[in-house]
C-alpha cells in the first residue's frame, strides 16, 4: 500500500512539474504577444492563440491576466525568441526554441545541458535545415466532417488534416498548415466558428533517425534536461 502511494505521488508531483512548465511558457507567450501587438485580444492573433492554448491545458484566468498587466507594466521584462540547435546522441537533430531575458545565461545553459546530455551544440543553420516550420492547429472532433473541412480549409493553405490526441489524451483533428499562411488558417477557422483547442507553431523534421529503446532512452534524457530549462520555451527533434 506504502509503495503504490509513493508512486502515485510521484506521478501527481510529475504532473505538477508539467504544469507549472507550461505555464511560465504560456506566460512568456502572452507578454511577447502584447509587447508586439497590444492587449486587446480582438486585434491581436498572437494573443488569441495565447489564450487557445492557456485554456488547453488549464492555466487559470487571473495567471492570464497578470501576464498582460507585467507585459504593460513600467518594470516589464523583455523576453528575446531565440533558436538553438544541435545533435543529441545517436545523431539526432534537435532545435531548442528558448524566450529570455538573459543571452549569455541562456547560450550557457543549453550548451551544457547538450554537453552533459552526450551532445553537441552547433551554429545556426546546422541543424534547422533538417526541419519545416509549421502551423498545427488542433481542434475538438465533435460536430466536425474531416472531408468537408478539408475541402473548406485547402484555399487558406492547408497541408495535412489527421487524427491525433490532445494533452489530456483524448481524439482530436490535427490541421497543419505552412508558417506563412498560419494567420490565413486562424482567420478561416474563427470565420467558421470553430475555436482551437490549441494553435502552435513547431518544427516538423523532413526525416527521422530510427533508434532502439536504449538508444531512444539516452535522446529522452538529454530532451528532458532541456525542457526543464526555465528558458526553453519548446524542444522539437528527428527522433524516429
């Protein structure tokens, strides 16, 4: 009984852990949308995704709120967008997007995660290459035809619609799009009434590097060290 509580409270502490990450990610966010276009929502597609993907995995309203008001307030801090890049072990390309405050912490930080990890990191443009920036949207299933919204959706530059799961695990539609025409689909699915359940960018790998579960273990552990780096907002890779 002592052991099943142990590990139930490890997972609850993980979950936690998990949380709390998105949430300072999701707070960055939101103080980057209102910095580059003003705190009205209305008129603000980045922030409007912000508030898609708060919602998403259940950041409370008054934590959205205080982001806006830091974003506006004299003290506020500035938050730079950069990408880092680099080989994991086994080969594996792997791009670290980052928000900071701080360059020369931040530089500092994922080298060494890279290093302890068992990797590398390289220059911009060593690894980005392997990749393609995307728009995913991901949307609730429910009153939705998959034929007909790809037909509705290819004009605003749809490239993929599948099935996927969300952060709760449960079924969802995946619309991928390019970068450019990210803002074509927002507006298209805000046209059709339909809100995203989440609205991100990523970077999808044009080819993955297959690995056995040893090898795939060691990749995971290096991820996992940068992900919990206050400044690292997303980590993508070619993990097969």
């Amino acid at each position: 009984m002592g052991r099943i509580f142990e590990v139930r409270k490890s997972t609850m502490f993980a979950r936690w852990d998990r949380m709390a990450k998105q949430f300072t990610r999701i707070g960055k966010e939101i103080i980057i949308a209102v910095k580059a276009g003003g705190p009205d929502p209305g008129t603000n597609a980045a922030l409007r995704r912000c508030f898609q993907n708060a919602r998403s995995v259940g950041m409370p309203k008054d934590r959205v709120e205080a982001a806006i008001k830091r974003a506006q307030g004299k003290e506020m801090t500035n938050y730079d967008e950069i990408l880092y890049e680099g080989y994991g072990p086994h080969g594996v390309a792997i791009l670290v997007e980052t928000a900071t405050d701080n360059h020369v912490r931040t530089v500092a930080n994922v080298k060494s995660h890279f290093n302890k990890g068992g990797g590398v990191m390289g220059n911009s443009g060593s690894v980005a290459f392997q990749f393609r920036k995307m728009g995913n949207f991901k949307l609730k299933p429910e009153g939705l035809n998959a034929d007909d919204l790809e037909l509705e959706l290819i004009d605003f530059g749809l490239e993929e619609l599948g099935e996927g799961t969300g952060e709760n695990g449960e079924e969802v539609l995946v619309v991928r799009c390019g970068f450019t025409d990210f803002g074509n689909m927002q507006k298209a699915l805000e046209d059709k009434g339909i809100t995203p359940i989440s609205a991100e960018l990523e970077w999808l790998p044009s080819t993955t590097v297959p690995l056995s579960d040893e090898q795939a273990e060691d990749v995971s552990k290096l991820i996992e060290r940068l992900e919990q780096d206050d400044d690292v907002q997303k980590v993508f890779h070619n993990m097969g």
